[in-house]
C-alpha cells in the first residue's frame, strides 16, 4: 500500500471516530440538561447521568439515601425523561 493511500486511509477512520466522539458528546449534553430539567437542580447536584449505553442512562449517586429517593419516583422520572430525550429507554445508578 502507498504512503498516500495509507494516509487517506487514516484520514478517513479518524475523521469518522471524531465524528461519533462528538455526537456521543452532544448526546451526553442533551441528556444531562434533560436530566436536570426532570429532576431538578437540588436531586441533579447529587445525581449525575455519567453515560448512556443501548439507551439506558447510568447516573451515579452521592449516597443510598438518595439513591432510594430515586428509585421511589423512578416510573415518574423515567416517564419524563422519555418526553424530553426519545432514545432514553431506561435508567440505572450506581452509588459513587
């Protein structure tokens, strides 16, 4: 394989990881502004979304008082979570 072709090559996979290294990254910002708007900014300083993977949101939590906090009004956050972000099929934390 020639050089230039080679460097196309290259050229061409990392302007297509780049690529998805930012839609990843706007999709975390949709889904954080989403997730403070259906929580509110009192439960979102304590519980942040960390990533989505297959549509589940994974939001890590400062302790299980608040962890069971969430867990009692999942159905309802999950629901408004849906209206604001579509691809979000569920939630699961982990307590950091």
């Amino acid at each position: 394989m020639k050089t230039a072709d080679r460097n196309a090559d290259i050229k061409q996979v990392l302007s297509k990881v780049l690529s998805q290294i930012q839609e990843q990254s706007q999709q975390h910002h949709v889904v954080e502004k989403a997730w403070a708007e259906t929580v509110g900014g009192g439960a979102a300083s304590y519980a942040r979304p960390t990533y989505m993977k297959e549509g589940v949101v994974w939001v890590e939590v400062d302790n299980s008082l608040h962890l069971f906090e969430l867990k009692a009004a999942q159905e309802e956050i999950l629901r408004t979570l849906k209206k604001r972000c579509p691809e979000v099929k569920g939630i699961k934390y982990r307590i950091r």
